[in-house]
C-alpha cells in the first residue's frame, strides 16, 4: 500500500554536496548534452560529484562532460551492463551516503528535481527514491500518456506488505531518474553484475523484502520519454520477458505484471478513443507485439544466443 511521502521545509539541507553524487551512464549522448547539462546546471542542490561512464562513444560525449567539470571513466561498449555499470559508478562515487542516477536522455525539470527527490530520505526507512517522467515536449499522444499514466501527480511510499494490494506495481521504479541511500543498495548486494534489463527493479525487489521501502516523489521532475517504433516495442518486452524468466522470483513473490499491462490498456483506449482515435490501430498493434515480445522472452532458454541477439533491445548483452 502506497502513503504520502512526507514534506520537509529544509530537506536538502541534511546532506551536503559532497554526500550525494550523480551518476550517468552514457554512449554517443551528444545530441541530448544541451538539454542534460543545462538541467543539471539549473538545480538549486548541486552534488560535488557528477560522474559519467562513458561506454567509449565515438562522438563527443566525454569531451562535453570534461568541458562541464564532470568526472569521467571511459569503458568499452562490450564491458557496459545496466546493472554492473551502475554498481561500477556507485562504488567509484566512494563516500557518498546518497547516489543519484540519471540516464542520458533524461533532462532535470526545474530547479528543484533533485532537492526534492533528496527529500524523501529524510525518512532512514526510504532506501530508494525516484522521481516523475514527463514526456518530451514533441512526444506522440501515445508515448505521452504512457509517461502519465506510470508517472503520476500524487507522491507515495510502498514496501513489502505493499506488494498485497499493488502487486508487481509495489516494485515498479526508474533509474532514469533514481536515488539511492548507499547503505540500503549495499545491503542488498548492490546492483547485479550482469542483467539484460531491470536492474532497479531487482535492487527495489530485494529491498521490500529486506525490510526497506521506496518512493515515488512526484514533485522531482525530468524530462524523459521514447518515441519507439513497433520493432523496438517487441525487442524491449523480450528483454522484459528474459528478465523475468531469470529472475523467476520476481513474479513468484511479488505477481505477475499482467494486471497492471490490462489497466494500461484500457486506460490508453480510453484516451485515444476519445483525443486520437485514428491512432488506436497503431496502439493496438503495440500491444500485440509487446506481448509476443514477452512470452518469446520468457521462453528464452530454447532459443539460440544467436537468435536472441536480434531479438532483444540490449544486444550487447548477448556478445557477453
């Protein structure tokens, strides 16, 4: 069960600019560069520390972070995990009790985001954190009210026994915008080392049931949403269903996702039929291949590495 995060009049002011390090993992992030550097420049609480892990892209990425003061580590595209990168950062932000995660395409809103996602750890049950998505401001109607419906207005706070009511949702949390207080990730063994996909979402997983809880502040904001194509939808919700299926444990003590993925649809039919009806087709041709994509993941392990190379998001998980 969800609850309001409480408020505080001063919460970033518990910790101190060298307690709380930002983290971006990055790879040819040029052409967003402007709009991240911009809002992070544009935060009223400044960590001391930004570092990017830059898988080696071959624009100029790594010269635009140097230029803004940023520390950078440069690795190849090959070493790049979601979950083993981000531990890498975490462990090389070395004293910091609060860990700040952004991705690269994910632009600060405002001047407070990272005040306010700060401000939940102000509760030392709160292992985690993350903030609220709004979509690009030339997104489709479709990729908009995705962001909306799963990023919304009204803060909350879940933990184990929230798993009763919401089900799989009770685990749902975005490292596109995430925090974490170090001694909670550490507890739990840090982010795993070698995960196609969902990372955050097994670190949520086993803090519930550590006995820690989560956030959701609604009032941190960036900017960050995906215009994918159909192709792209089938080959994200493989790597959700190889999740999944390696992670077995997940849907045995938390649900499956399927009762979220149905209000998910009707909530979006609901919107199209009503602003975008010519679009519902598309919608529905979404739909249909993200559940392909999902039961093909979970199936995985009858299906040559060959093969799921093409057939996932994160290929590169497959050359490792």
């Amino acid at each position: 069960m969800m609850r309001t995060v409480e408020s505080a009049a001063s919460s970033a002011d518990v910790f101190t600019s060298a307690q709380v390090a930002v983290i971006i993992p990055t790879y040819n992030a040029a052409r967003y560069w402007t709009a991240l550097s911009a809002g992070i420049r544009a935060q009223s609480f400044m960590p001391e520390r930004i570092i990017v892990i830059d898988s080696s892209s071959s624009d100029d990425t790594a010269d635009l972070a140097r230029r803004d003061g940023f520390t950078v580590s440069q690795i190849s595209p090959k070493e790049f995990n979601h979950g083993g990168t981000r531990q890498m950062g975490a462990e090389m932000a070395e004293g910091a009790d609060i860990l700040i995660y952004l991705t690269q395409d994910a632009a600060p809103y405002g001047t407070d985001a990272f005040a306010n996602l700060l401000r939940a750890f102000v509760d030392p049950e709160i292992g985690a954190a993350y903030g609220r998505q709004l979509p690009r401001e030339n997104a489709s109607p479709i990729e908009a009210h995705a962001r909306y419906f799963s990023y919304p207005p009204v803060s909350g706070v879940r933990s184990w026994k929230s798993r009763r009511v919401t089900g799989f949702k009770s685990i749902f949390f975005s490292n596109a915008f995430g925090a974490y207080r170090r001694s909670a990730l550490m507890s739990v063994g840090g982010f795993s080392p070698d995960v196609i996909f969902g990372e955050d979402t097994l670190v949520v997983a086993r803090m519930h049931r550590a006995g820690w809880k989560t956030a959701y502040v609604a009032d941190a904001t960036v900017r960050h949403s995906h215009a994918y194509s159909i192709a792209e939808e089938f080959r994200r919700y493989f790597d959700v269903g190889v999740l999944h299926a390696r992670e077995s444990w997940l849907v045995d003590q938390f649900g499956s996702a399927s009762g979220e993925g149905r209000r998910f649809v009707i909530s979006e039919m609901k919107h199209l039929l009503r602003k975008h009806p010519h679009l519902v087709p598309s919608a529905l041709a979404r739909t249909l291949v993200k559940y392909l994509g999902y039961k093909i993941g979970r199936r995985e392990k009858g299906i040559a590495p060959r093969l799921k190379y093409h057939l996932g998001l994160n290929r590169q998980y497959w050359i490792r």
